[in-house]
C-alpha cells in the first residue's frame, strides 16, 4: 500500500507537537504510549512504502515528474506545449540501415541499449527491453538498395536520428529533474532509522534497539523546522522488565533574523530553478531551428554537388566529342596537331573534373548523413526533386532569356564615348523575405530567444548581487528545541517534565573576507552580464544586415548566372559550327565549354546560397518554427504587417 507523504504531513506534525494528550489518563501533559504507538503506525505508513519502492517506480517516477515540469514550462516559456520524450525507439533509421545492410559494429552498444547485456546486479531488467516505436519516417529498407531521402524526410530523421539532437532532449530533462530535486528541498522531508548494538561485559550481554523517525521542513523565508520520535524497541517488546518504554520526542526550529532571512534570499536557489528550466527550453527551440537549417543546408549541398557531378559528365561527354573530332580533322590534315593535344588536354582535365565531383559528392553525402545521425557508411541518396523546384525561378530567367536570344533580340549598344551609368542591384523583384533592414532588426530582437536568455541572465545577476550583500550582514538566529522522554514512574511522556530551550545566535560581521570578494565578483559577473545582452545585440544586428545582403546578392546572382549560361550556351553552338566550318580553333571552342560548365555551377550556387539565406534569416530573427518530428514552419507576411 502506498501512502502519499505529503497528504498525511499535517495529522503527522499534529500528533508529534500535541501537548496534552489524555487517553487512558486525566493527567494533564501526559502522552500514553498508546499514541506513540498510534505515531509508530502511521509512521510507518507513510515511510515503509517510500523506502520499499523497485527502481523501476523511482525512474517512472522521475519521468512522471520531469514531464509535467516540462509541460508547465512550455506554456510558460513558449507559450504553447508540445509532445517531448526522452525515450528513443528501438527501431531508430539509424538502427535498421546498421543491422539491415550488415554496416560494420564495433560492439553491441552501436544498437543501443536494449542490445546490451545486464551487468551483475542490474537494478532495472525493463530498461533494457527493446522500446516501441514512436519514429514517423516510415521508410522502408530494401536489399543492396540505398534509401531515397526528401528534404522533409530529412528532417524527421535528423529529429528522431541525431545523438546531439538527442542529447539536447537530455539536458531539457535533466534541468527539470534539478528543478524538482530543488522543490523537494522545501518540502516535507521524512526520515526513518533503526539501530540495534549487542554488547557484552564480565556480568551480562546487553541488546539494545531503538528506532526513530522525523520530518523536516525548510521555509521559503528562511525558517527550519524538524521534529523526531525514537523508542527503544527491547523495551517496549519486553514492557514487564524495564520501568520505562524507551519512548522519547524531539523538535527544533531555527529562524534567521537577519542575514538568511526572507523569501528573496532563502528561495533564491529556488527561483533560479525555474527560471534554469525556461531558459534550457528557449535553447533547445534555438537549437532546434539551427538544427533544421543545417540539415537543409547539408541537404541542399548534396544536391548542388549532384548537379556538379551531371554538369562534369556533360562536360567530359563534350571533351571526348571535340577530341575525337579534333583527331579525325588533324588526320585529314585540316587542323595542325597542336589543336589535337589542346583537345586532348582539356579531355584529360575535364575527366579529372569529373572524377573529382564524384568524390566530393561522397564526402559531402558522408558528411550530411553524419549530421541526421546515419551511419556514414550507410546506402543513402536525396531526391532531386528538392533541387528542381528551387531552380524553377532560375529556369524561368533562363527561359526568358533563351528565347529573346533565339530571337535576336538585343538591347541597343550605345557610342563607344558614351558614358557608363552603372546599374546598382535593386529591390524591384525582391523575394518574400527581403524586408526594410531596421525592420528585420526589430522582429530579431523582439523574437531572438537567446536574446531573452541573456536579458534574463541580467536579472539573475542582480538576484545574485543582493544575495551575497546580503552575506556580509551580521547573523541573528533564534532557536528553539524541545525533548520530552517517557517518565521513570509512569512510563508515559509528560511534557510538563520535558526538556526546553532557546537560543540567540549572533554572528557579528568581523571576518567577512570570503563574502566581500564573492560581492565584488557578483558585481563583475552583473557587468559581464549586461555586456553579454550588449554584444549578442551587435551580433544579431550584423546577422540580420548580412543576410539581406547575401539575399539581394544571391537573387542578382541567380540573374547574372543565368545569363551566363545563355551566353556559354551559345558560344558553344557558335564554336562548333564554326568549327566544323573550318573558321575557327579548337581552343574557342573548349573555351566556351569551360565557360558553360562554370556558369551552370554558379548558377545552381546562387539559387541554393538564396534559398538557405532565407531560411537562416527566418532563423536569426527568431520566426522560423520548428515541431517535435523536426519539420519547420516559414513565418507569414502578415507577421510583417503587424510590425509597426
């Protein structure tokens, strides 16, 4: 039967301070060893069960705990809750691509816990046990075939995948379980002990049991407060041999005056508690958001590198073609051999390209599974799809641009002499997230998180000021302290013949060295505090004009690349009908390859570069939402229209 301590605390310190108890007796000040027994009764109702509990309901009593912390403090911190487990599945992605496609393990542990094998005395066999799923990535692993990721896949994975990821989680819990751990300390605190000591002379051999329990309790405002019971066991189990039952009662109070004193200063360790709680949520929302756009960024990476690798094959394809003609002309002795060996060397450059690319491209997958937390040498591949649809603003340039080429279609070239007006980049097709800088400055520190973490910080520095002046004050302390024991004639407690005392403690302010260098640093730390919120301000605001700059630069990229590859485009069709009319070198027509090859690449940069700005400018001013599964949600523009 389990009892809960906390419910049963009143009637505990009611029966333990009573001051005249009559049953069995018109005795005023007498407590019958009856009660005692009545004490010893629920004592043991409320400790026996809390001391008699498996590891098992401590730890599901620890996850019950966390959990509801965790909960409150979603509400407070972020102002919505969200699902949040520390349990991992068993049947992780990470797990099935290990034991699926035979990837070398250098123990058990690579599978996880509920591989390993239970230690002598293991206290907690279903810890161990395999854990249900709770994974939403429902994807399937078939033999000698990689697993094909989209970017929203990506994304679950990483969430449910990653060890650092995981970790974070962990710190989350482990605040909140420091939380509780310091709420319990100003809580009922119940304790129980039994001694039992045989001890023998020259006359007898003596056995002597007594056992004891108490409660205590500290104060917000400073006072403690504790009370006890003991009885010696032998003598009340042999009542007829001794004149006394061995029955006695205690309680003590302590209530600081001055330094210690007040809700400020006793609970502070308490109020810092809470606010540690907030602030590790506020982190992990940032880490979650920072987390989200490296992957997208690692993602589209591989992606850019793919395109690498499809533009260096054509390449090479194209190297190959030229040499071959450029040899089948030289024999024909309508070209000298030097045009062969340019052509040759540019084949053997362009295959040195394109192997490279390949090998990038593994190295930069290698390192975008790290990231999601796969096994590197795991058989994974990304769906194109994602790049495509980034491009598709950069092929509507091209397209445009295609056609008024085709189309002859030229803007009029003024004189030689005439003047140059050079034409800055402009806002005239600013994309959703190119807003008014100062703006942008606003919604970050209106929303940054870390922001509100070292504001807080601020005001936790001031907190800690007032606690170490309040350390150098001078110490007063009254206590008081009762004992009462069952009576040598009676063998009942009377407390009329109990044993009382108080005390004035004063501690004057002499020696305070330890304390006046602890002020003066809680001074420093204060300063080195509201520095901190100074310098992540500058920071914020450098992030935030940075990447409006890499947002308008990428956008007039992506237009400049484009028409870069119109051009290459059409010096590679000029040069090889050009050159199989004999008008022209080999080496233009190379040339114009190299060119064409750059310039795609470029362009597939810039419309990645453009999209992962928006998404870490979305990050950095404090909008880019982020869900327990890891999937992210942009900010709208009307947020920006409730902006004044």
């Amino acid at each position: 039967m389990f009892v809960n301590a906390d419910e049963e605390m009143g009637l505990l310190i009611e029966v333990l301070m009573w001051k005249e108890v009559t049953a069995n007796t018109n005795r005023p000040g007498i407590w019958h060893s009856k009660c005692y027994l009545l004490v010893l009764l629920l004592v043991s109702l409320i400790l026996i069960p809390l001391g008699c509990r498996s590891p098992v309901e401590h730890r599901n009593n620890a996850d019950k705990v966390a959990a509801e912390i965790i909960t409150a403090k979603q509400k407070e911190a972020l102002g919505e809750t969200e699902p949040f487990s520390i349990e991992r599945p068993s049947d992780t992605l990470r797990r099935r691509l290990l034991e699926q496609q035979n990837l070398a393990l250098s123990s058990e542990a690579s599978l996880g816990t509920d591989r390993l094998k239970p230690v002598e005395h293991w206290p907690d066999p279903n810890y161990l046990q395999p854990k249900t799923s709770g994974s939403s990535e429902n994807l399937t692993i078939e033999p000698n075939k990689p697993v094909k990721l989209s970017l929203v896949q990506a994304l679950q994975v990483g969430a449910s995948n990653s060890l650092e990821y995981q970790s974070r989680k962990e710190n989350v819990f482990r605040t909140a379980l420091a939380l509780d751990l310091t709420r319990h300390n100003f809580e009922n605190i119940f304790n129980a002990s039994a001694d039992s000591e045989l001890g023998t002379d020259t006359t007898a051999t003596n056995l002597d049991t007594s056992a004891a329990a108490g409660v205590s309790r500290a104060l917000k405002n400073g006072i403690d407060m504790s009370s006890s019971i003991g009885i010696n066991l032998f003598n009340l189990l042999t009542q007829g041999g001794a004149s006394t039952l061995g029955l006695s009662a205690d309680a003590s109070v302590s209530i600081p005056l001055m330094r210690g004193s007040g809700r400020h200063i006793a609970a502070e360790p308490l109020t810092q508690a809470e606010r540690d709680v907030v602030y590790e949520l506020w982190d992990f929302e940032r880490y979650k958001r920072t987390f989200a756009v490296n992957i997208a960024r690692g993602y589209f990476n591989v992606l850019r590198q793919m395109d690498s690798v499809s533009n260096a094959e054509d390449n090479y394809r194209s190297s190959v073609a030229s040499s071959r003609f450029s040899r089948r002309r030289a024999d024909a002795g309508r070209i000298p051999e030097i045009e062969v060996d340019q052509a040759i060397q540019r084949e053997l450059s362009a295959r040195n390209n394109w192997i490279s690319a390949k090998e990038q491209l593994k190295s930069t997958l290698d390192s975008f599974k790290n990231t999601i937390g796969l096994p590197t040498d795991a058989l994974i591949e990304l769906d194109p799809n994602d790049l495509v649809q980034l491009q598709g603003r950069a092929s509507t340039i091209l397209d445009e641009m295609r056609k008024a080429s085709l189309e002859g279609i030229s803007e009029t070239v003024p004189p030689a002499d005439a003047p140059i007006d050079l034409i800055p980049a402009n806002y005239e097709d600013a994309g959703l997230y190119e807003i008014d800088e100062s703006l942008a400055v606003k919604l970050a520190l209106e929303n940054r998180l870390d922001l509100q973490i070292a504001i807080g910080e601020v005001y936790d520095a001031q907190r800690e000021v007032v606690v170490r002046a309040d350390a150098l004050r001078a110490g007063l302390t009254l206590g008081g302290s009762g004992f009462v024991s069952d009576n040598d004639d009676i063998g009942d407690i009377r407390f009329d013949r109990g044993q009382y005392a108080a005390l004035l403690t004063l501690d004057l302010p002499v020696e305070r060295t330890r304390e006046r260098n602890d002020y003066r640093n809680s001074l420093l730390s204060l300063e080195q505090a509201t520095r901190s919120v100074q310098s992540l301000e500058d920071q914020i605001k450098l992030s935030i004009r940075s990447e409006l700059r890499t947002l308008l630069e990428s956008r007039e990229s992506i237009k400049i690349q484009a028409q870069s590859v119109v051009v290459a485009e059409k010096r590679v069709r000029s040069n090889t009908i050009f050159l199989e009319a004999g008008r022209t070198e080999i080496r233009n027509l190379l040339e114009s390859q190299d060119a064409l090859l750059a310039a795609q690449n470029f362009l597939t940069r810039a419309v990645v570069d453009y999209r992962i700005a928006e998404l870490e400018f979305q990050r950095d001013l404090g909008l880019l939402k982020v869900n327990e599964q890891g999937l992210w949600r942009e900010f709208s523009p009307e947020v920006i229209s409730n902006v004044k």
